[in-house]
C-alpha cells in the first residue's frame, strides 16, 4: 500500500465530529469559524479562518529541509526491510501555473500595464535596487470577516507577482547608462502564476531507505477561484473590485466545494508567506525584507535569487504538497494499491571448479611442507613454546640489558649512540651467578648446571648447544648422557 492524497475528503469534514483516525484525530488542512457552534441555528455557516498547525509545520519542515518531509518508516513500510522499491501515485491537488511576462530592461512594459501588474522591470537592478521583489497579496482574503452577505466567500486566489534580476557575472560595456553602478550585465525577469488545481502524476522512490520524488507529470485543470481584480483607470488592479461575484465560492451554496476550495487555499497561504517582500541591493551588501532568504530560492552565499526561480517556486510548492504524505493523522492522507518495483543489492559468489581444484592443489602440499619443516623443527629443538607475552617476557630478561639501557629504556631522543651501535644476538647466556637471581634449585637439574638463554651482548651470550640443560626445560625431552 502506497501513501497517496485525497483531498475529496476536505468536502465533508465536521469539524463538529472529527475523524477517527488510529486513535488520533482526524486533522485537516484549515481551520474554521462559525456562526453557531451547535450548527442548529438557521442559516448557519463554516468559514476558513486560518491553515491549521500540521500545514504550518509541514510547511517549515519541508522548507528547512529542501525536500518533502517523510515518515520514518516510510520506506520500510513501502517496499519491506533491506529493499528498495520505486511506485507511482497519482492524485489532484493544488499547482502554480507560472509563465514569464518580461525579461529584460524595459521588456513588455506596456504589457504589464495592460494586465495591470503592480510593478515593471523598472524598479528592478539594474535600472532599480530591487534583486527580487514579490507582490503575493492583491486581493487575498480579509481576516477577519466582516458580517455581509458574502461572509467567508473566496473571492479570488491571489497571484504570485515575481519580479528578480539574474547576474550573468559577464562585464558589462563601459558605454552602458548602469556602468557606473554596476560591474556584470544584470537581466531583470518578472513572471506570474495563478493558482490551479492540478492533476499530478509522481514516481516515489526508496533507496537505502531515503526517499525521492519526481514529477512525471502535471496537468493544470482550471482555475481554483475564476476570477479577476478589477482595473483602476490609471491601469492599477482594485482589490476591492472582484469579477465575477457569480464566481465566488460560498459557505453557504456550495459547502463541499467550498471547503475543497479551503484546503487549497489554506497551502497557497502557507506557501506565500514565504514568498512576500524585497531584497535591496543598494549598497554592498543585500538587505532582505523577505523570508524567501531562508528558502533555497535564494542562494544562501550571496542573497541573490536563484537564476532558474520561475521552475523553482513550481517545485518549493510541490514540496510541501508531497509532505503531506507524511502525516497519518490528516484525513486527506489515505493508502493505494500501486504496481510496485522492487530491488536489492546482494552479494553473489560464483565458484568455478577446476580452477578451485588446482589452486587447492598447489597450496595444499605447500602447507604440508611447512607444517612437516615445523614439526622437524619441533623434534630437533626437542622443545615447544609460544607467543604470549609472559613467554616472550621471560626469553628475553637479561639484567645486563637493563644496565645498559639506564635513561633510554623508553626508546626518547636523544637515543643514546653507544646503544644504538651494540650488536645483540639470543644466545646462552656465560654468566648467570652474578646476575640472575634463579634459585639454586633451578639452576641445577640433574647435579649438574643450567643455562639460561636470553637477549645479550655478543661478548656476553655463547651458541646454543644441542642437548644441554636449559633453564625452564627441566629435562624435557633431553637425553641424559650415561658414561
């Protein structure tokens, strides 16, 4: 089961009665005012007051993390442990429909005048100190609202009117009106996008447990509110003029499109509060009255908006929309059956016979003869002994290395030369009574004595002989010599 979105639902939520969902309340995407708690009063009525919690922290979370918020356990719940999968879903949401209206100093101007945008490239750099200006607002919803005959009525979606300038970093003619303020050639872009709702169709994928998103495809069906501000005679638009008023959608006439239209219009809120405001480029340095700064709209070394920002804001918003998906307890989330494709990385060993048969064949007497020049060795030194540290410890005990080593025995410079120079060898060691403190006991075995071998000097140790008595053998193994 995949985690899709089904925004029907927002039709028929009561807040009055809310959704059980797991044990948890059903939340959704907005919150309302009424005019009567009880709903028994006649001619009462729901109306949108404000996106709620889970869509203000969806919205921070996804913004701060450039990239849709998942579940935790979503890959594993997708695809099953160890496993990578890749699905598609497909739903209607919300979409910005953008397209480019001027790019370029003085471009289209008579045009925007026509269309009545609230700003031209003239306010922009190079001509202007605005690298980024937004006007998101003209004819938004009024909160709160006043009581006539139109309480709670969605008027209109508010356009997204983006103007930015785009350093192309190539230095600009000396002959140029903006030489004298600026180095690079700079191109103003001013663009618009209307609120449709939008039929997307998305390819999820899990890898190692993390998860993407792409858009397959997006198809902007209609407007989410047909309407249009009015225009003043100076060209300006009239938010207080919205047509037509036959358009607008009612709490009271159509409630279950009505509140669809609040889900909607609830994201486009969220979504726009990040968008709003200026940065200035006066000076040196940018001053940014826009909390675009903290998204990745802008780049986060020099302020600058990002040059592809038209295809940008399409994507920033679609990434809140997809981490919706991640919330179980919003109602509009639900579960799909979707043909999945599923993979996994594996280690597989292929063994081919003959060439394991004749490696084998060749390393396998080898280790024989080692293990037989081993066990020779074993027989001829008629004594077996180990590595430990105690083992070693003791082999090596010489008194007389010690006396030497006095101020060098932890190896620090200055390294003295006369022991860098002494020539060491193991060998039995010539004198042990001045020494080495073994017991007389252990040093005679048999009535006769025992030599201890050891590290030494080559003055002070001697070869070892076969079949003499060694410290620490007590007899093992040696033959005792009869006359």
């Amino acid at each position: 089961m995949a985690a899709n979105l089904n925004f029907t639902v927002e039709s028929y939520n009561d807040f009055r009665h809310p959704k059980n969902i797991s044990g948890f309340y059903g939340i959704s995407l907005s919150y309302f005012n009424t005019t009567d708690g009880n709903a028994t009063t006649p001619g009462w009525l729901d109306y949108w007051d404000q996106p709620s919690k889970n869509a203000l922290r969806l919205s921070v979370m996804s913004v701060y993390s450039n990239k849709p918020v998942e579940r935790g356990d979503a890959a594993i719940s997708a695809c099953g442990a160890d496993w990578n999968c890749s699905y598609p879903i497909s739903f209607t949401g919300p979409g910005y429909q953008c397209s480019e209206i001027a790019s370029g100093v003085g471009s289209n101007d008579s045009v925007l005048q026509l269309i009545g945008a609230p700003f031209d490239t003239s306010s922009l750099a190079p001509a202007g100190i605005n690298i980024y200006r937004a006007v998101v607002d003209n004819g938004d919803y009024i909160n709160p609202q006043l009581p006539t005959d139109n309480l709670g009525a969605f008027k209109t979606e508010p356009k997204l009117w983006i103007g930015y300038t785009v350093d192309s970093n190539q230095p600009l003619p000396s002959h140029s009106p903006f030489a004298s303020r600026w180095k690079t050639i700079k191109t103003p872009k001013i663009f618009v996008c209307d609120h449709y709702g939008t039929q997307y169709s998305v390819m999820v994928n899990y890898s190692e447990g993390h998860q993407s998103i792409a858009v397959i495809n997006r198809t902007f069906l209609n407007p989410i509110i047909d309407t249009s501000l009015a225009q003043l005679p100076n060209g300006t638009l009239d938010p207080s003029t919205i047509e037509p008023t036959s358009n607008y959608i009612l709490p009271t006439k159509d409630v279950p499109r009505h509140k669809i239209a609040a889900a909607y219009h609830s994201l486009g809120h969220r979504f726009r509060a990040w968008l709003r405001g200026t940065i200035e480029l006066e000076q040196t340095w940018p001053l940014t009255r826009s909390d675009v700064s903290e998204t990745r709209l802008a780049g986060q070394k020099i302020y600058w908006p990002i040059p592809d920002l038209q295809d940008q804001i399409q994507s920033l918003y679609e990434d809140l929309l997809f981490s919706l998906r991640s919330d179980p307890h919003l109602i509009i989330g639900t579960n799909t059956t979707v043909p999945c494709m599923k993979s996994r990385q594996v280690n597989l060993f292929q063994y081919h016979s003959r060439a394991l048969w004749l490696e084998y064949a060749i390393v396998i007497p080898v280790a024989l003869i080692f293990a037989g020049v081993g066990f020779a060795a074993m027989l001829e030194n008629r004594v077996v002994s180990g590595t430990s540290f105690s083992r070693i410890l003791v082999t090596t005990r010489n008194p007389a290395l010690d006396r030497l080593s006095v101020g060098a025995c932890l190896g620090g410079d200055p390294f003295p030369a006369e022991l860098m120079q002494a020539k060491f060898r193991f060998g039995v060691l010539d004198d042990i009574d001045a020494d080495y403190s073994l017991q007389r006991d252990e040093m005679l075995q048999g009535g006769g004595p025992v030599a201890h071998c050891a590290f030494g000097t080559e003055a002070q140790t001697s070869q070892i002989v076969k079949e003499r008595r060694y410290a620490g053998l007590r007899g093992i193994g040696l033959k005792k010599k009869t006359d």
